[in-house]
C-alpha cells in the first residue's frame, strides 16, 4: 500500500515538471527568435557604441518604425561626433512623416562646416518640405541665380533710362541660405522679383543710358543698397550684371506716336470745321430762298397797289408806260451784262 502510494506521487510530480519544462521550452524558444532576428542588428549597434539596446528594437518593431534606418542614422550620427541626438528623436521625426536620412545627412553636413543647426531646426525644415539638404549645402557652397530666370521664357530685364532708350539687362545673384529664415522666409521667386525691380528702378533712374553703359556697377550698388534679401530664406552676398544691350529708342517711339494721335486729332478738329462751314453756307443758301420768296410775295402786291392808283387817279397811263420803258431797258441792260460776265468766265 506505502508503495502504489509513493508511486503515484512520483508519477504526477514527474508530470507536472513535463508542463512547466515545456512552458520553458517555448519561452526560449521565442527569445531565441527574437535574438535571432535583432541580434545582427544589436550587434552592429553595439560595436558602434550607438546605444541601442534589445528593447529600443523591439519597441521599433511594435511602432512599426523602419529600424534599419533608425539604426543605421543612429550610427552615423554617432560616428559623426553628435552623441546628442537620441534613438527617441530618430523614432519620433520617422513616425510624423520626415525625411530622418535627409536631416542625418544635413546634421552631419552643419557640423562639418560648423553651422550652427539644432536637430529641432532640421526637422521642422523638413516637415515644411524644404530640402534640408540642398539648403545647408547652399550655406556651404552659395549658389548662382539668373536674373530674369531663363526658364520662365523671358532672358533680359527690360528698362528705360531718361533718355528714351531701353536697356536690356542680364543679372547673375549669388546668395546662401539663411538657415535662421529657412521657414517661413521668401523663396528664390522673390528674390529674382526683387533683383528684378531693383535692376528697372536703377536704369529708370539713370539720366542717359550711356551713363550705365559706362558704369554697370552702379546698378549692382544700386540694387544692394536696398536690402531685398530681408524676409527671405537667403542672404544675398552680390549682384553681378552679366550683360547690357541698347535696345530701341522707346522715347522716339513715343513722341512719333503722340505726333500721329495730335496729327489725327487736328484732322478730325478740321473736318469738324469744315463740316460746320458746309453746314453754315447751306443754312445762309436757305435764307437766301426765303428772301427771294419774301421778295415775290412783294412783287404780287404790286399790280394791286398799280390797280389801286389808277383807281384813284394817283397814276396815269403815261406814267404806267414810262415805268414798263424802264423796266424793259433795266432787262436789256441786265441781259447784256449777264452774256459779258458769261464770256469772261469761258475765257478764264
């Protein structure tokens, strides 16, 4: 009986230790999987004295976060000397989108050319979508503008001088990035806008054109003075003119054309004369006929008034014959006069 007892008690705790050998078993087994996938990873990390340890792999791998470039960015910042940039600063500019490889790059490239950028600058450069990169080399290496930019159609900026005669000039600006302004400040747009503006109010103000063809330089002085690169995510360091042209005489054009408008206006102020005068001479001819009307509308009175007097004894027939003798000779004369003025117009 002591025996089957004894017996059954070594069988169920043989039993038991099966169960918890077999949670073992599993346990290790998924650490062994775990060190298996990260451990290459780990251990590149840790030769690089990066600081990252299993479990920043892990939680990358729970976030969904891209540990090989969190990794590798890691690293390089390392080797590069900057030791203040954390894994969770990596993790957190990968999760809101950025670019971590792009702002690595520019990090490093600051702190070689000793420019002063924080790695909260950065990333807000590269949320903004500005190219971090491009934007630091540009504060290494300044970079060239054209001036009117020859992509967008048009290769000169166009200006009159006092004279009348148009300029055309070609601007070249040399400008680095200002990296304090590099948000929010005012692209290469404005800035060849403005260099634009400056070049047309430097010529407009130049009393000949020879005056700038003499001296470009005045135009560069001129346009610096101003201080276009205030605002803006650049710091203009100068403002070459590549080339001037004469191009046409744009005060001769405009008087020509003021001369034609006066010529037209005078024309049309003659016609308007003219026109009255016509106006006036037809009025004069259309009194002239109600005078003639006027005078008929006499003479048919006066065979009344002659009726009238004979009636009353106030005229004989002497008188009456007298008066048609008179008038008759008053045609004759008429007619005699009328077939000489004939003649000297035929021999006019």
């Amino acid at each position: 009986m002591m025996a089957s007892t004894v017996l059954f008690i070594a069988q169920t705790t043989v039993g038991s230790w099966w169960w918890v050998w077999g949670i073992v078993g599993i346990v290790a087994l998924a650490i062994l999987f775990v060190i298996a996938q990260f451990f290459g990873t780990w251990l590149q990390a840790y030769m690089s004295n990066a600081g990252v340890g299993f479990g920043d792999l892990i939680g990358m791998k729970l976030r969904k976060v891209h540990i090989r470039q969190i990794v590798d960015a890691k690293i390089t910042l390392v080797k590069a000397g900057l030791h203040d940039i954390s894994v969770n600063d990596l993790e957190s500019h990968f999760l809101a989108r950025g670019r971590v490889p792009n702002v690595t790059r520019a990090m490093i490239a600051a702190n070689r050319a000793v420019i002063e950028l924080d790695w909260k600058k950065a990333c807000a450069i590269d949320l903004a979508g500005r190219d971090i990169i491009d934007a630091v080399n540009t504060s290494v290496n300044p970079k060239v503008i054209d001036c009117p930019n020859p992509t967008l159609g048009k290769s000169t900026i166009d200006a009159v001088a006092k004279d009348g005669i148009q300029l055309k000039a070609k601007g070249r600006v040399t400008v680095k990035t200002n990296i304090r302004q590099l948000i929010g400040g005012a692209t290469e747009e404005t800035i060849v806008a403005r260099v634009g503006e400056g070049i047309v109010s430097a010529i407009g103000s130049a009393d000949t054109h020879k005056a700038v063809l003499e001296n470009p330089d005045r135009i560069s002085k001129a346009v610096l003075a101003k201080g276009l690169d205030s605002g803006s995510a650049f710091e203009i360091l100068s403002i070459d003119i590549a080339d001037v042209d004469v191009g046409a005489n744009i005060g001769a054009k405009l008087q020509a054309d003021q001369a034609e408008a006066d010529k037209r206006r005078f024309q049309a102020e003659a016609e308007k004369r003219r026109a009255m005068a016509i106006a006036a001479a037809a009025e004069n001819r259309a009194k002239i006929e109600d005078n003639r009307a006027l005078v008929v509308l006499a003479e048919a009175e006066v065979p009344k008034a002659m009726a009238e007097a004979f009636r009353s004894g106030n005229m004989g027939i002497m008188d009456y014959y007298r008066m048609k003798n008179i008038q008759a000779d008053t045609g004759m004369r008429d007619s005699i006069g009328g077939r000489e003025d004939d003649a000297k117009d035929k021999k006019g």
